[in-house]
C-alpha cells in the first residue's frame, strides 16, 4: 500500500512517514502542494494524507478540490490544526474520508489509515465494478465479463487492466505500468504489445491509447 503525505512540518512529516513505514507502508512525503499534485499523477497510491496549510499555491483543501474535479478519487485523510466546524465541513465537502485533529497520537493515525484503506480498497470489493459498452470486472475472481460471457485474461492482462480500473478517469503512464505491474523497467513497446493483446479480446474496446504518454479507461 502507497501512501502520500502533504504536510510542510518536516519533523512531523517524518514521524509519520517513519511510524507508517514500520507498519508496512510505503510513503513518499511532500510539503509543497504542487509538488504532491505533480506526484499523484506520476505514481500509483492508494491513500492521500494532506495538511491544509502547506507550502505553495494551493491549500490542501483546494488541492484535493482540484483532484476530485479531475476524476481523481484517491481517497483522502485531512491531518490539521484547524478545528472549527466550518472548516471540518469543507474537508468532507471537498472530497476526504475522514479528519482528523492535531495534535494526535500515531496508533490514532494508524487505526484512522486501516479504516479507510478497508473501506475504499478496490482490491477488497466483491461485487463487480462496471465499466464502459456494459462490461464489468470483479476485482477479487478476476473475472472480465461482457452480455453474461467471461473472458479469460492472464495475470499480467488481470494487473494492467486493474491498475487502469483503479486509475480510471486518470491515464497511466509507462513509469506506472513499470512499477505496478512488473515491478522493473520494462521497455515501452512490450507495454504496447501486452495492452494491445488485452484489447484484441474486447468485443467493445474500452481502452484509450493516450499516444506517447500511456492508456486510460474513462469514468
């Protein structure tokens, strides 16, 4: 599970990131708000947790704002010293999971992560997600399935087409593929001939080439 965290305090930043690390996680820290929109489109995680007042341009709420109107739906923790009502509000409203209020203990923190990593974990739901022309995939028997006939995927087809599921509405770069489905440098026209051999085995190709940059499957 990857993580990301928006937060300009370094020695907290750090303490998070290392606690985190300890229990399994892999976490990579920003604490500039461009800096981490940049990061999110350019790697795979699974759980954002964001400062509201950080280093650059945009706030953390105005940074996942951003994100949710882009179809990036990564879900979302706010870790802040604001209290008040009005700004508890606008953290749901704009698109986060939960909030919660410095300062906080670490197994507070931890418990918070688990919960909703379980809750939005794609990898966990055992009903299908629909996707475009009527097709749909259950995530946990890998099974691709289009007017009530499966087709049968390999495992290396299973991952790309889940790692665009999970990134859908975003594209996938090859950087992304290297690292979520083969784990190594993998050079791009294997990537093509792998995305293409999926494609050959849809009746209604709901795959886009993003040319030069990698693939996408709309929302």
């Amino acid at each position: 599970m990857k993580i990301l965290i928006l937060e300009d305090e370094s020695m907290l930043a750090l303490s998070i990131q290392e606690y985190l690390e300890d229990c399994g996680y892999e976490v990579s820290c920003y604490s500039h708000s461009e800096e981490a929109y940049d990061a999110i489109y350019d790697r795979v995680y699974d759980l954002l947790l964001l400062d509201v007042k950080v280093l650059g341009e945009k706030n953390g709420f105005e940074m996942l704002e951003m994100l949710r109107e882009e179809g990036v739906m990564i879900p979302a923790i706010f870790i802040t010293s604001l209290t008040d009502i009005d700004h508890l509000s606008r953290g749901y409203e704009c698109g986060a999971c939960d909030y919660i209020r410095k300062p906080f203990d670490l197994a507070e923190l931890k418990l918070r992560v688990e919960q909703v990593i379980k809750m939005h974990c794609f990898s966990s739901v055992d009903e299908s997600i629909v996707l475009p022309f009527g097709y749909s995939y259950n995530i946990k028997k890998m099974k691709l399935t289009f007017e009530n006939e499966d087709t049968i995927l390999t495992k290396t087809e299973a991952k790309i087409l889940e790692l665009l599921i999970k990134q859908r509405g975003c594209v996938v770069s090859y950087e992304m593929f290297w690292e979520e489905v083969w784990g190594e440098w993998i050079d791009p026209t294997n990537i093509r001939v792998q995305v293409g051999t999926l494609r050959k085995k849809l009746k209604q190709d709901f795959i886009k080439n993003i040319r030069g940059v990698g693939y996408s499957i709309d929302l």
